[in-house]
C-alpha cells in the first residue's frame, strides 16, 4: 500500500519535529523551524577552559568529512592527539603564524610528543593558547612558556540565510552562500570563554508542534479513510 504525497510530506512533517525536540538538550543546536527558536541564545559556565560561547550571530569553522567545511556553534573544544577538536572529533580551523588560509589548529608538535602542553585554553579573542613546560638542566627549576598555537576564525552569513543541518550541531550554507570570515574582537563580538551554549530551541514550543503534526497527520488519515470507503460505497451502487 503506498500513502499518497500528502501523507507522505506529513510523516516528512513528524520527522522534522521529532528531530527538533531530540535537539532540544544538543549544546549550541539550531532549529528546523523557526517557530519553535529562542529569542537569543543563553549559555552555562563550565570549569572547561576550552569550551567557549561564540558571538551572536557567528559559528566556529570545523573540517567535516571530504574536506568540506561546517559550521557550528557548540563550542566545547578538546585537545585530541595535539589537535583542536569539537564534540565530533572535528578539527577546528583557525589562523596561525605565517599561514594565509584557515588551518587546523593544533600544539606544537614536538611539543606534544613530550607532554610539554599544560593548561591549553582560549581566551576572549580566540586566541588558543598552551604553557610549554620545562626544566631548566643547571638549576633543575621547572619553567613556564606562554605559547601561542593559533587564533580561531570565525564565520557570518547574510542576514535570512538559512542553514542546512543533520544533526542541529554541524550546519552547511545553501550552495552559492559564502560566509564572512573574522576574528573575535575584530568584526565580530568578543567569544565568551569557559561557557558552553544552550541549544538554540524551546522544548516547550517544539512538543506543541510535534503534536499538532501528529494531530495533522491524524486528520488526512482520517479523511483519507472516508474517501476510500465513499469510494466503495459508490463501487457498490453501481453493481
């Protein structure tokens, strides 16, 4: 038995409403449907220091799969292998020192071979920052360094874009949509270092919404019914 196109797109419907309720606890997660959004985004301070709240407005640039680049807002970071990665393992672009596009960003390698990475963080700017440390051979003193591994950029879409996502976390543009690329401070708001974003939808609103499709698809199931049975009363008449 196949269902007909409109309870089909209603089924679509329950789908993309369900999906918005799942990711009503999914840190820094976009809606599908406007309706059911924030006015603003609130974010919880975390012990982390390298989870960070970005601006209004803006996302954190990862490397998704083939190469391509997404977009997100959940900003807790980890160190990973000497690389800076989101909550998927992503890598997280950034600028560093003598490079002219975005990059991964990462620690010194050498000096993560040696566990001489202590502290990582990123501060209000985006700047990622470690302490090299080490001990000093003729006093035997411990010391240390200041280093830092990179800056990380951010991304802005004209205003009424709407992006595409998977998973509320990871976005996409629309094909032909180019953002604009920042640092914090600069042409974008400060980031909020040591917090962690809320997601973007209200449980309240997005339950309410799943259950008038529900009740929708309640209602062309019904009058789907009714015109099958007319149908083969009509069948019936003619006989």
């Amino acid at each position: 038995m196949f269902l007909n196109p409109s309870l089909t797109a209603a089924l679509d419907r329950i789908a993309e409403r369900a999906a918005d309720v799942r990711r009503a606890y999914t840190p820094g997660a976009i809606p599908r449907y406007d309706d059911v959004a924030t006015p603003a985004a609130a974010s919880d301070f975390t012990l982390d220091p390298l989870a960070v709240a970005a601006p209004d407005g803006a996302y954190f640039i990862t490397m998704g799969e083939a190469n391509r680049r997404t977009y997100t807002r959940d900003g807790a970071f980890a160190l990973h292998d000497g690389r800076l990665v989101d909550a998927n393992g992503a890598p997280v672009l950034g600028e560093r020192a003598g490079s002219s596009e975005p990059v991964e960003l990462q620690v010194d390698p050498v000096d993560a071979a040696l566990g001489r990475t202590a502290k990582p963080a990123i501060e209000s700017d985006g700047t990622f920052v470690y302490q090299r440390s080490a001990v000093d051979p003729r006093s035997g003193s411990r010391t240390a360094q200041r280093i830092v591994a990179g800056r990380l950029l951010l991304a802005r879409f004209p205003a009424g874009t709407r992006l595409e996502t998977s998973d509320g976390a990871r976005c996409k543009p629309p094909k032909g949509v180019a953002p604009q690329i920042g640092f914090a401070g600069d042409a974008f708001g400060p980031i909020q270092p040591m917090r962690r974003e809320r997601s973007r939808i209200d449980i309240d609103q997005s339950l309410i919404r799943l259950k008038e499709a529900y009740l929708a698809f309640d209602a062309l199931q019904a009058a789907e019914s009714a015109k099958g049975r007319l149908g083969k009363t009509a069948m019936d008449l003619l006989k």
